[in-house]
C-alpha cells in the first residue's frame, strides 16, 4: 500500500439509476491535508463522498486512492482499504439501540477480539476526545444534535483511519459547538500529519478556518479546486457570490487550536489492530 493516500478524482460521473448527478469531478484531495468540498444543497457532495467510500459505482472516471484506481480493485484488497477509512456521516448514523460508548467501538468491536474491558478503554479514550466522556451510557435520543455529531466524530476516529471522510460536521451546531468541532479536525491533522481529511461543508466561517484544499462542485462539475486563497481571489461570478453572501473570509487564517493530545490507543488494541489492516 502506498504511504501517501491521497484521493485522485478524475472526470467522475456518478448518480443514481438514470439520475447523474455528477457530470464530471476532477480534482485532488492530498494526504495529510483537510480538504474541503463546497456547493450548493443537491449539488451532489454526499454522492461524491458515497463514491469514495465504495457505497455506490461511478459511471464513468476515475478514482484513485493512494495511486490505485478503486473501482479496478479486487474486492479482498478494496475491503482492505474500506478498513482504513473512518466516515462521519451527515446524520451521526449512530445505531439508537446502543449506548454512545457502545457506537463509538463498533469499528473496533465488529471485527477484532478485543475484551469488554479494552473495549470500554478505547470507547472512554475517543468520547474524551470529542468532550463527551460524561455521556459513555446515554442513548443516542439522549443527546442533542450537536452530541450525536461529535459521537460520530469519536466513531469514526476511533480506528485512526489513513482517509477520515466527514459530512457536513458542523451543520445545525451552534457558532460555538461549530468552532469546537473545527478545532478537533485540526487537532486530527496535527496528530496524524498523513491522514487524508475530506469535510463537506455549508459552513464558509469553517472553511477559513480549517481548509487547506477546496473543491467547488456546481452543475455536476468541479468548478474549483486549489487553495483557500485562490478561491477567495477568484473573479468567477458564482463563486463570488457564494463566498460574498456569508460573512467574508479573514485575511489572515489563524485557527483557534488547542493542544488536545488525549492518550493514544492502547498498545494491545493498536496490535491486533495494525493485524487486522494488514489482512
Ligand atoms: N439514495 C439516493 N437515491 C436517489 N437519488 C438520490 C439519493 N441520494 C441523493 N439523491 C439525489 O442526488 C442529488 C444530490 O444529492 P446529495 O445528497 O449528494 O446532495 P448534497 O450536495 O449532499 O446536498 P446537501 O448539502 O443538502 O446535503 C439530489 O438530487 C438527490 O435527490
Ligand atoms: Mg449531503
């Protein structure tokens, strides 16, 4: 596997039956950076991100994924790398008939043999992570919006996947709750510097404060994709007036990091983990 997994769109068409939704995607999403895709509500972000996950086939295109193309992948060696992505999905997707401690170790509880006891240690390590160690033995009806986001946030971490894929983290949270989850995809990145990190996002305050790549999708089309920067001085009139209609972008990106080093997942647990990958 190569080290550097690093997400290659190219001329992607994808949709549902007849539907395409997607009429051509191109772009680079790189490793160790957060990437950020923009567009409009509909515009087809979800679908792009189901595409990278193997939840649906393009219909045309090309995706690589750490130099492979997915869709040429044989299965046995596509599951392997499906086992190294952690996805936080638009809804939490959080099971309603387990506890959050219990959600938050289904990667790790589905396929490895680990004891009740390693098991409740990890679930306490990432729910500390995400402010939510008080809440181990609540039920997902039990939290607020913002809660099941940042318990979907722990699950989807708690493996410390190569390509963390997140919709729409920080949509219906308030300006503060919003800023804290910026602040833990920061901390995500400096922690695991070659993990590939994918956020689709409405949220243009978040955008400056956590993107270091942008794709535009519009039309069925990637209508930008580079830096920040690049994307704020662009003279296209639908990205003017996407970017204008929302408070404007700071001049300076200054992120409000906080150390959140956390203790790292147990040396037995990362073992049969790493075992488990590697199968
Ligand atoms: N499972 C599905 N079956 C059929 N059509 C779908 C399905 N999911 C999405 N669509 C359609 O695909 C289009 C794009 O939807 P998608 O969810 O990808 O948009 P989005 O950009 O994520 O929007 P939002 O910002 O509102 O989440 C929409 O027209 C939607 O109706
Ligand atoms: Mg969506």
């Amino acid at each position: 596997m190569a080290t550097r997994w690093d997400i290659d769109i190219r001329g992607l068409k994808a949709g549902y039956g007849d539907h395409v939704v997607l009429e051509n995607v191109t772009g680079l999403l790189p490793a160790g950076c957060i990437s950020v895709i923009l567009g409009g509500s509909g515009c087809g972000k979800s679908t792009l991100l189901r595409q990278i996950i193997g939840l649906s086939r393009p219909m045309a295109g090309e995706l690589l994924i750490g130099g492979q193309d997915i869709l040429r992948l044989p299965k046995a060696q596509f599951r392997r790398l499906r086992r190294n992505m952690g996805v936080l999905f638009q809804d939490g997707a959080l099971l309603g008939a387990l506890t959050l401690a219990q959600n938050v170790v289904l990667p790790l509880s589905e396929h490895l043999s680990l004891s009740r006891a390693e098991l409740r240690d990890e679930a306490m390590r990432v729910l500390q992570l995400v402010g939510l160690e008080d809440f181990a033995d609540y039920y997902p009806n039990e939290l607020s919006g913002g809660m099941r986001k940042r318990a979907g946030l722990a699950r989807a971490i708690v493996a410390e996947p190569r390509i963390l894929l997140c919709d729409e983290p920080t949509s219906g949270l308030d300006p503060i709750t919003a800023a804290r989850m910026d602040e833990l995809l920061l901390s995500m990145n400096e922690r695991f510097p070659d993990m590939t990190i994918v956020v689709v996002s409405h949220d243009l305050a978040s955008l400056w404060t956590i993107a270091d790549e942008v794709m535009v999708i519009r039309d069925g089309r990637s209508l930008f994709c580079g830096k920040p920067q690049d994307l704020k001085a662009s003279t296209d009139p639908y990205l003017v007036q996407f970017l204008g209609r929302k408070a404007s972008a700071p001049d300076t990106v200054e992120a409000p990091l906080q150390e959140r080093s956390g203790r790292g997942m147990a040396a037995r647990v990362r073992k049969i983990l790493g075992r488990w990958l590697a199968r």
